[in-house]
C-alpha cells in the first residue's frame, strides 16, 4: 500500500508541525509514505470563489502527481472534501480523475483503512473536540446532529486510544466555527461573532485544549482567543496522536 502524502499549502505556510507530525504518525505504523515534492495548492480558494477555471490547472497537477498512489493522505478535512467532492465536475472530460476517490482525511484513513487499535505515548489533558463542518457532513468523520443518526465520531474514537487524555465536546458540537475560508473574507463580522461563540462553548466545557482535524477551523478561533487574551490552547488532532513517537 502506496500512501501519497499531501500537506496542504495553509499548513506548509503556517502549521508545518501538523505536517511532520503526520508523516511521522503514518510511519510509525510501518506505513509506505512519500511525500511528492513540487506538490501546490489543491485549487479550493479558487473553485470556493467561484472561479472554477482557475482552480482546473491545479487539479490536473495534482492528478499528475498523486494518480499512482494506492491512497492521498492528508491533515485538512477542507482540502480533502474539495477534492473528493469537486474534482470529478472539475477534470470532466479532461482525465480518468484517479485522486477523488483515493483523497482521505488521516483521521478517516487511520480509523477507516488501518483501523488502528492502540498508539504509544500519552496526553494528560483535558481537550474538547472541535468537529469540522467539511468533516462532518461531507467525510462522514462524527454525525451530523440534524440527521438524528446513532452517534459516532472517529477523531474521539482515535483521540481515546492515547493514554491519560480527557475528550469532551462543546454544547452544539458540529455547529460551524465560522471561517468558512472565503466566507471569512466576504461576512467578516458574521465570521468572527460566530467564531466568539463557538469558542465560548468550546471554553465552557474547562478543557485545556482545542483539538480537531482542520487547522482553518483552529487558526480562526485561535486568532480570536490571541485577541481577547484568553488561555485556551490549540492543537490538532494529529499532533496529540503523534505524541511520543
């Protein structure tokens, strides 16, 4: 099994710990890993925006360059959605558009295809559970409330596996943070009063951590909690699997 390691251009940029610490994880798990250098932007701000067009170059390289993996592995529910989702309407036509099927999340490839039982090390915390919109209602990664289905979640199910930690979730746990990539820049005040309550449902539960498995989500309400001088900390949800290894 050939993994094909994907690292998305906002966690290259700013979150490049959240990177090494998948390739690391997926290593220690005796997994095949190569990361494809030369690898860009997965084309979502573009398509996000309505500018599909420009978003087409993107997905043909990325086709290019991650079509002979078995599977591409990636730690943004975000980017991964986009490219299940999009990229077979986006390369119509044009390829057979091998990577929408093969694109998983990590935590949706670490639960559904290794089906990991048990990780070394251990994380003495209290975290609350921070459950991405992308990762809900288009990778299936925790129900969504409004679907009234018997409840799962795979980050906690993973989370839980690491010794000493604390996994609780905030009143109305998949309501949206906010950010909404372009959404953020388009409705900025709407943005950031969402993001103000959803933190305070996140802070409310007296977790010491913020964990979930798309930094966009994190950054946001993290860039809000740096402003009003709050101690909540942020870390994502690989990280704290990868800790110890």
């Amino acid at each position: 099994m050939k993994i094909g390691l994907f690292i998305p251009c906002y966690v290259d940029a700013v979150y490049p710990e959240v990177g090494v610490a998948t390739y690391k994880l997926l290593k220690s798990l005796g997994l095949d890993v190569e990361y494809p250098l030369d690898q860009t932007c997965c084309g979502q701000p573009m398509g996000n925006a309505g500018f599909e067009k420009m978003a087409v170059p993107l997905a043909e390289k990325f086709e290019e360059k991650f079509k002979g993996f078995d599977y591409v592995v990636a730690p943004s529910v975000s980017c991964t959605a986009f490219i299940r989702v999009n990229y077979p309407k986006l390369l119509h036509g044009k390829t057979s558009c091998e990577t929408a099927e093969k694109a998983m999340d990590v935590i949706e490839f670490l639960h559904d295809v290794v089906k990991v039982k048990s990780l070394p090390g251990e994380f003495p915390h209290k975290v609350s559970l921070h459950n991405s919109c992308h990762g809900v209602r288009e990778l299936g990664l925790s129900s969504p409330s409004e679907q009234h289905d018997a409840p799962f979640n795979k980050i906690r199910d993973l989370l839980e596996l690491k010794k000493g930690i604390e996994v609780v979730e905030p009143e109305r746990p998949d309501e949206c943070c906010g950010f909404g990539g372009m959404f953020s820049i388009e409705e900025t005040a709407v943005c950031e009063q969402m993001g103000k309550d959803k933190l305070k449902r996140h802070m409310d539960t007296g977790a010491e951590y913020i964990t979930g498995p798309d930094c966009s989500c994190l950054m946001h309400m993290a860039g809000i909690a740096k402003k009003q001088d709050l101690g909540i900390k942020f870390k994502h949800a690989v990280e704290i699997l990868a800790e110890g290894i």
